[in-house]
C-alpha cells in the first residue's frame, strides 16, 4: 500500500486562483520523497492538502491509508509535521513545548518520557531542554521541532523546507538524522527543499511542480541520466569546422553545438570522455585554450522541467526568510 | 475532548502565572476605580447640611425638620437608588467586577492571534484533536483567569479602609456569586474568542475591545442605578449582561439573600452564557481554519 496518494487533485481559491491543477502522484512506504518547484509552484498547497490543513476543490487524497476529507483524524494521529515557520512556544521550555504536543497526540506520559529521552539524545539537545526556547539558536530550535514532530512515533514524516535558513553544518547534522530515521525506522519522508544537495542526497525519488502542475515524478538519478549526460565546453585557438565531424564519430560524444565560439559537447560519463576528447584535439595540432565540465545534476532537471535555476529560487526564498526573522523579533 | 481543552488551558494558564507582573497590572484599573472613583462619588455627600444655610427667619419647628432631613437625606438616597448599600463603594464593587470581567474576556482572543501570528495554532491544527478544544481551551483559560482577578480585587475592597461592607452570608451565596461571574466571563470569552478565530491583526482586536468596552460599561447598572438613565439607555442597559451581573453581585454582598432579583438575573446569565456557549462551539466547528 502507498503511504502518500493523489489522484487528481485541485485547489481553486476565491474560486478564481489555480493553485493546484490536476496533481497526481503516489509515494511509497518506506520512501523519502522529494517535492521541488519553484515559489508559488503548488508546494506549500500541497503539502497543506496532505496534512488536512486544507481541503480539496477536487480529487482523492489518501494519507497512510486514510482520506484527508472523510478521516481527517486519523491522518493527523498518523503524520508527524516539521513546518516551515517555527510553531514552537517561545515562552515555555524546550521539554514543556515536547510533552505537551506528545499529550496532543495521546501518548501516555511514561512513554513520552521515555521517548523524549531517546529523541534528545539523537538531536543532542539535552542540555538545553530546560531552558525557555526564546534562548534558543536557530538550528536549536529546528532540532527540537523535528523531534516534537516524532514524539508520537509518526508512520510519515513532512518536512516543509526544513534546513532553510541553516548554516551549512547544522543543515547536514538534520540530513543525517533523517537518513537514519528513514533507514532504522522505515519512516516515510515527504520533504520540500531549495536545496538540490538535499534532494540528491536524502531522496529515492523527486517530485517537480510548477504553476500547480506535477511536471516530472523519478529517482533523482534517473533524471539526470535523462538529461543525456554532462557537457563540456572547450574553446580553441582555430576553425571548429574541421574537427567537429570527426568529433562526433568519438565514443560517448553524442551532441555537439557551438555557443559563444566555445564548442558545448554532450556526452556521457564526463569525466571519462574529457581525457579522449582532448587527446584528440591536440593530435589535429589543435590548442585548447580552455575546458570546463558540468556533471549532470538536479539544477539542471529542475531548470529543465520549470525554466528556472534552483539557486534562484533559493536566494529569493532566503531573503524572504530573513525578512520574517526581523519581522519578528522587532514585534517582542 | 475535554483532556486536550485541559492540556491547553494548562499552556495558556501556565504562560499567565509565571509572569506575576501581567496579574498584577491587569488589577490596577478595577482598583483604581474601587479606591479612587468609588471612595470620592459618595452619595450621601451630595446634599448635606454644610452646603446649606436654613435661613433664619422661618418658624424653629421646621428649620428643625428641614435639618433632619439633611442630615438623613444622603442615607435616604443609598437606600431608596442604592439598594440600601450602607455605602457607595459597596454599590459599586459589584459593578467593578463585572466590569473586570468584560474587560479581560474582550482581549481573550488575542492569543489566538499571536498563536496563528506565530505558527503554533497551525500544529494544533494537525494534530488529532477536536477543534472545539482549542476554543474552549482559550475560553476556559480567560474564565479563571478572570475568576482569579476577580477574587483578589474583591479582596482588596474588603482590605481598604472604607471599604467594602458585606451582609452575612452562607456558602449557597459565595457559589451562586461565583457562578454568575463564571457564566459572565464565559459568555463574553466565547464571543471575543469567536470574534478573534480568523483574525489576523492584534491591532483589529484593540480597535474592537476597545469600540465595546466603554459604551458596555456605562449601558449598564455597573456603576450606577439604571433607574437614573434615560428610557432608551436604559433599554440598552436591560440588554447587557452586565447589568444583570452587577446587579446579582451587589445584592449578595448587601443582603446576603438569595432574593427574586437575583434568580432572575442567575437565569439571564445561564441564557446569555449557554447561547454563547452553543453558538462558539458551532463557529469553532466550522470556523476555526489554517
């Protein structure tokens, strides 16, 4: 059975705005699920169509077995959620704001106990946990709102940008937490991200969405070998012409274009077919003046699918964020 | 349902109490309108013989009448307008506590303002819990905070010097007092609550608490008989709960009888406070959304 199923799903709102149009996908159990698009794509809708925050306009929603609309309950005692605005209670303690979202989700006070233990030492914040979360760092309070979100021992977990605004440590201290999560506990992962490392490196399979349309569900590495593999780009002192037939008769070369006077040579397995190329060049007493390789990677399928850079629309998300930041510490 | 509303009063209460300096300034204004207002406006002050000269010319039988009725008159007034409060402040506690009560309930909303500002009603929403409990738990939390306000400042108006002077009275009278203040607070929480449930700016709910907090004070018998109003505010008064609750209030403390009036004005709050009720759990229902 499928830990996560869409069919068909709309949301209109005001009955005018199309945020999501049509949406379908499934994610299997046991399985981290990467969802990417650009900002207004449909992820932030979407994920609040999963978790019952909002309802339909359209379509079948099914959440570890449940459907959002008929047993709204029983998907949310199944989820466990790490949103992407902080929800924790500045005013109250670090093991208070814990316990009580355990006594939420009905779990019997000795088990949370011991829960919270265990979670504490995973994350490593046991020091702090009796300190008002108003103290607390940013990656600190990150830490704790994604054990607050395991408390009850979720079937799936949803992470809604969960490293935005995190330095660079921080941010791969969380992956290793979730991969172990995902591995030992054969947690279901439904996260969104900017940020094509974490894609690449927590996820079996992504999910790309634009202008509330899924434009591509795969393993991420599917989805690069799609783009037909990495690109060289040599530029040389002489005339392309003479050698680009003969270029193309090379193994692994399997496109070759002139952009701004540089030869961008498609190919598979880069790193293999540079040293050949090369070879090759220099034998027709040619000078390489300059190489360079691009690896295929998930930037790439994303500005495939959406026409837009992941980078892009991660430092715009960035500075939304830091504005919220401010926002909020002038209004204490 | 009624463990999570406890769980989450437990949270509201539990942010309340550890910042004791919050308590206490939420009791300067009804202590100032005790100390202040209710020791100066004094009733049988009004008229009296020093503000008058009997002239000397008129026959001894009546000047000696005419300054025995000044020196009654002040009385006269408490006990035919003011209930026979053997003071003013005694008349006006009652009133002031009802008062406190609207007050406090009219910003009860603003948690859950500051909870949606701050993401955590958007946990509360996912998790499995009935959505009336996040209501009720704002409710509930406003009422024994109110409750706990309203005792200490019954307190201090037994504590000052000229202060409040109670009849005797049995338990019956203390439960049936703090029902009535219970009901009053919940009535008015459910609708400040309810108002507040979609707002998205503290700043609407000032402009709101603060556009009803006078005009429900003064159309009402809080400070002052509503016998004295004219007939179209007194039409107003008879419709605020306000009235009902001073009114059933100040009768306890200056009879210590449980009169007709006062299961008259018990039932108006038993109305009053169980159509809010209904009418909130049924706009948490439906009401209460991302």
């Amino acid at each position: 059975m499928d830990a996560i199923s869409v069919e068909n799903l709309s949301k209109i709102f005001n009955k005018k705005i199309v945020a999501l149009d049509d949406v379908n996908f499934k994610v299997k159990n046991g399985e981290v699920f990467g969802f990417l698009g650009p900002n207004g794509a449909g992820k932030t809708t979407t994920i609040k169509v999963l978790t019952t925050l909002l309802r339909p306009t359209k379509g079948k929603v099914n959440v570890a077995g449940f459907d959002v609309i008929k047993e709204p309950d029983a998907v949310r005692s199944s989820i466990g959620i790490v949103p992407q605005s902080l929800t924790l209670d500045d005013d109250l303690k670090g093991i208070t704001n814990l316990l009580l979202s355990a006594k939420l989700y009905h779990v019997p006070d000795k088990l949370a106990k011991e829960r919270a233990e265990q979670l504490l030492d995973m994350v490593n914040l046991k020091d702090a946990i009796d300190r008002k979360v108003e103290t607390y760092s940013g990656g600190m309070r990150k830490r704790l709102e994604l054990i607050v979100g395991l408390i009850h021992e979720p079937k799936i977990l949803f992470l809604d940008e969960p490293t935005l605004g995190l330095d660079i440590q921080t941010r791969s201290v969380i992956w290793k937490y979730l991969k172990n999560l995902n591995k030992e506990k054969k947690l279901t992962i439904f996260i969104t991200t900017h940020y094509l490392e974490e894609a690449d490196y927590l996820c079996d399979r992504i999910g790309i969405i634009d202008k509330g349309k899924i434009m591509v569900v795969d393993s991420p590495s599917r989805l690069k070998d799609e783009l037909g593999g990495d690109i060289i780009n040599i530029k040389i002192n002489g005339e392309y012409s003479e050698i680009i037939e003969s270029l193309k008769q090379l193994n692994h070369v399997k496109k070759i274009d002139i952009v701004n006077q540089n030869l961008r040579i498609k190919v598979e397995k880069g790193e293999n077919a540079l040293p050949s190329i090369l070879e090759f060049i220099n034998s027709k007493g040619i000078v390489v003046t300059s190489v360079s390789l691009a690896k295929a990677s998930l930037d790439q399928v994303f500005l495939k699918y959406t026409g837009k850079s992941l980078r892009d629309a991660e430092s715009d998300k960035a500075d939304r964020f830091k504005m919220y930041f401010t926002r909020r510490s002038r209004t204490r | 349902m009624i463990t999570e509303t406890w769980v989450l009063t437990k949270r509201e209460l539990e942010k309340w109490y550890k910042v004791p300096a919050l308590i206490f300034a939420a009791l300067i204004q009804p202590i100032v309108w005790i100390t202040f207002f209710g020791n100066s406006f004094n009733p049988t002050k009004l008229i009296s013989l020093d503000n008058f000269v009997i002239p000397a010319n008129i026959p001894p039988e009546l000047s000696e009448a005419l300054s025995e009725f000044f020196a009654s008159a002040g009385n006269l007034i408490l006990e035919q307008s003011f209930q026979g409060a053997p003071n003013y402040l005694t008349y006006l506690t009652g009133g002031v506590l009802s008062t406190l009560i609207l007050f406090s309930s009219a910003f009860s909303g603003g948690s859950i303002i500051w909870d949606r500002r701050f993401g955590f009603l958007d946990k509360l929403l996912v998790a499995p819990i009935p959505r009336s409990s996040i209501y009720f738990a704002k409710v509930l939390s406003t009422v024994i905070k109110a409750l706990i306000q309203c005792s200490l400042v019954f307190l201090i108006a037994i504590v000052i010097p000229t202060g409040l002077i109670l009849a005797e009275f049995n338990l019956t009278v203390i439960l049936v007092l703090f029902l009535s203040l219970f009901m009053l607070a919940a009535g008015f929480s459910c609708l400040f609550v309810a108002i507040s449930l979609r707002m998205k700016k503290w700043e609407t709910l000032i402009a709101i608490a603060n556009l009803v907090n006078l005009p429900l004070l003064f159309a009402s018998g809080a400070l002052f008989p509503i016998a004295f109003m004219p007939n179209w505010l007194q039409t107003i008064a008879r419709l605020n709960p306000i009235t009902y609750s001073a009114d059933l209030t100040r009768t306890l403390f200056i009879t210590g009888e449980i009169t007709s009036n006062v299961i008259f004005d018990f039932q108006v709050l038993t109305a009053f406070s169980v159509t809010l009720i209904i009418l909130g759990s049924f706009v948490a229902r439906y009401g209460l959304v991302e």
